[in-house]
C-alpha cells in the first residue's frame, strides 16, 4: 500500500450509535471451509474444521466460541490470511484475505501482546507505521489518538517490563488499532489475565468497540465473556470444528458489568452452555 493510500484513510473514530438498526452490509463470507493438517507420521490427516459457513456484518461483534481444539483459532487464522483453507473459500467485502491483508485493513490482537522490551509504549504502538513509512508527525498523532483511546497516555514512555499484564494487552490494542483497520482480530486476548483485569478490560474494549465501529472477531473458551461482549456468538464443536449454532445476544447496549448479575445474561449463559451437550 502506497503513502498516499494510507494517508486517506484518516483516523476519525466514529462512534456506534445503538439506537440506530445495525448495519446488514455482510463483510465477511465463509462458505464450506475446511482445513486439514498432516499429523506428525504425516500418514494420517487432521481435520481442524470441515464444512463452516459464516456471514460477518460490518461492524458486528463476533465471538467463536468453544473447547480447545475445536479450531477456533484456526479459523481466525484463515481469515486473516495466516492460514490457507484446504476446501471452501473466504471472501472480506468481494476480495480475499490476502487482498485484504496488503491492503493492511486487518488489526491482529494475540494471547500474548509480544511487545519489545528495548522499545517504549509509543514506539511499540508506532511501530507498525514504521514499518509502512508513514510520516513522523502522521505516526506520533496516531500513537497518541490511540494510547488515548485505549487509556494509557500517560505511559506512553514506560517499557513493557514496568507494566501489569492488563495494560500491556492494552499497548496491543492500540498497536493493531495505529493503521485504522476496519476487521479487528483477537484470539483469546485475555485468557491470561486475572478476572478482576479480564472485566475491566471487557468494558474497555467494548467502549473502544463503541468509538471506532470495527468488525470484531473474538476468540473465546470462556461463555460469560463471549455473552457480555458479543452480538452474536458463533458454536464450534469439538473437532472437527463445524458451526453448531449462532446465538444472537439480544442484550441492551451499552453494556455495564451489573448486566452479568440479570436474569436475562444467566439466560443465555444457560442457553450456549446446553448447546455443547448436543454436539
């Protein structure tokens, strides 16, 4: 992507507005993939998900939720062009991932933040940037827009060492966020983290959700955090992973910690649990 491209998509956050319908524009479209590995004889293939069929709204928040193995993480991967399917197809707005991947519209938030220890929180965040060549008064505005968004403009000249574990996962996010991408991608982001951190950062992400209008795809084991994140959470058996069943969470936003002590939030809690007994 040249200069110039990336100069036009300017940094403005949007913020969702719930009282308006959601948008019905599809972005992603997942159709009959599949993915097999070889084993380590490599006689015997691994069926890691066979036959998924999937349609992203824009803006949506997706969680994929299931047991280990199921090929959660397999999928995200194959969405963003990490991952080849070996059946099916992927298509991101008519194109494929790896369209989509050099266009630099993919925002990639892992189970470890991996930041560099010999680098401080502003130009960990930067770093990407660099990478494009953006100009440097372009780069030090977008660090700042972001380590603002995701509360930590006053750590902007920490090193990773001298930061918890939650604000390090935040450096993460304002790193994948620095390139304004339109699809952010988050395998497990908080698996790691104690709950006390996890739900704090639960209702940070959805305010950072609320302000940018991305397509969130979130892998996730844990059914309370799927429930109180998404709009839609998506099934996986165990493998070889298929779509079970998409439950629509039809709970109001935005959403505030109280919401997990309601009736309603216990409902589907229940609802997502029974659905593995059928699978």
């Amino acid at each position: 992507m040249t200069e110039k491209m990336i100069k036009q998509q300017d940094f403005e956050f949007v913020e969702k507005d719930f009282s308006e319908p959601a948008s019905t524009k599809i972005k992603i479209k997942i159709e009959n993939v599949g993915v097999k590995f070889q084993d380590k004889n490599g006689i015997e293939p691994v069926i890691a998900l066979k036959d998924v069929n999937l349609a992203i709204k824009e803006g949506e928040f997706i969680s994929l939720l299931g047991p280990s193995g199921c090929g959660k993480t397999t999928l995200l991967r194959c969405i963003a062009d990490l991952l080849h399917p070996t059946s099916g197809k992927i298509t991101i707005d008519g194109q494929s991932p790896r369209d989509i991947r050099l266009q630099k519209k993919f925002g990639i938030v892992f189970q470890s933040p991996v930041l560099y220890e010999w680098r401080t929180v502003r130009r960990n965040v930067c770093m990407p940037m660099e990478l494009l060549g953006l100009p440097k008064k372009e780069r030090t505005a977008m660090v700042t827009k972001t380590l603002e968004l995701v509360g930590l403009m006053e750590f902007g000249h920490k090193y990773p060492h001298e930061l918890s574990g939650g604000m390090q996962q935040r450096v993460g996010i304002a790193r994948a966020l620095a390139i304004n991408p339109e699809l952010l991608l988050m395998d497990e982001p908080f698996s790691a983290l104690d709950e006390f951190t996890k739900e704090k950062l639960h209702v940070d992400l959805l305010r950072i959700w609320r302000k940018t209008n991305k397509t969130i795809i979130f892998v996730t084991h844990n059914i309370q955090e799927a429930v109180f994140l998404s709009d839609r959470v998506v099934v996986l058996s165990p493998r070889p992973g298929r779509v079970s069943s998409v439950v629509d969470i039809k709970l109001p936003r935005p959403r505030a910690l109280s919401l997990k002590n309601t009736p309603e939030f216990n409902d589907y809690v229940i609802k997502i649990r029974n659905s593995f007994e059928g699978v």
